[in-house]
C-alpha cells in the first residue's frame, strides 16, 4: 500500500540528528552547516518506488551538489522484518545507485518520527537557515507510469531556495511505501503499510 507525504508546514525547523552511515561514519544535522541548500531524503532498499527514481537521485543531487546543495539519506525501516533495508543491503544500494551522499540508519526510528517521515522516498528540503522550504515529490515518475526520471519537482525547488526564493505551494506530495514501523511504534494514528 503506498503513502503520501505528511506535508509538514513549510517553514519547520529542521530536527537535529546524530546517526551512524553506512561506511561507519557518524553525521549529524551540525556536518552540514554551511551548504546554503540541505535535502534530507527517508529512503529504503527494497522499495520500488526508490528502486525507480534512485539512479536519478544519485545523478540530480551530484549535479546540485556543484551548485550548493547538500544531501543526506536516512534508512528508518525495521530492519528486523525487513533484511533488505539492514546495513549490507544499504551498502549495496549505494553501490548499485550511484549515490555520492551519506547514507544514515535510524535504528531507533526517532530521526522518521521527528521529521514525520511517512514514506520511502520523502523528501524535505531546507534552506541556509534549515527551515523546511520544499517537501514532495522528486518528481513524476512511479513504478507504474513511463515518466521520465529527470528530478524536476525537486531540481525546481532547489534553484528557488540557492536563489533565495520560497517555493510556491502546493507542492505535490511524494508517494511510496510507508515506513516500516518496528511493531507498536508507529506514532499515534499514523497508518503503517505491508508494501
């Protein structure tokens, strides 16, 4: 079953972190203080919807990267009935994807909790203040449709805030499999998916 993005009020401050990557590095919110544009993307391994766009992600945030943009990916899945998204299988990913990012893991899913990560991928864009100035979709393309994987929702936001400009709603939220709660901790009356 897929989700859509909570769409949480633009504008939020952005949660601190403190999370190991999966080289063995640690990263935290403070690694990316100077960037004027930070991206923080909750993706998984074994989601079609990350499997479609992934290749593209890794190719639109290294090109942005030239520009000012800094990109981290967080993996909050429980890993315990999920192997795919355990640490190897990230590895992997990163590998097989290309990305040239830090990947995180959230064991603890507090980091998806506080910025109400609802599916894998959801991204949250913040500015040189890390206030929250774009939240959805990467861009069109899903596992069921032909369209092109060429990162234009988030490329558009992205010039808007390295130019300094909001980024004028609505923005179309992103659509994947829900995160994958350890049981009984899904946040209250969020809804969880076997996807």
């Amino acid at each position: 079953m897929a989700l859509a993005s909570f769409m949480v009020p633009i504008g939020t401050p952005a949660p601190e972190f403190t999370l190991p990557a999966v080289d063995g590095s640690e990263v935290s919110l403070e690694t990316f203080g100077k960037e004027p544009a930070l991206l923080v993307v909750f993706l998984s391994n074994h989601c079609p919807y990350v499997r479609r766009i992934e290749h593209g992600l890794a190719a639109v945030t290294a090109e942005l990267a030239e520009r000012g943009l800094a990109t981290v990916a967080i993996c909050s899945n429980d890993t315990a009935n999920y192997p795919d998204d355990d640490a190897a299988h990230l590895r992997d990913q990163v590998r097989r994807a290309g990305f040239r990012f830090p990947y995180l893991i959230d064991e603890s899913q507090a980091v998806a909790r506080a910025y109400q990560a609802a599916c894998t991928p959801d991204l949250f864009l913040f500015d040189a203040e890390r206030r929250l100035a774009y939240r959805g979709r990467f861009d069109a393309a899903t596992p069921g449709n032909q369209e092109p994987v060429d990162g234009s929702s988030l490329r558009a936001a992205v010039e808007l805030v390295l130019a300094g400009q909001p980024v004028p709603e609505p923005h179309t939220p992103s659509v994947g499999c829900g995160i994958k709660w350890k049981p009984g901790a899904a946040p209250g009356g969020w809804v969880t998916s076997r996807g």
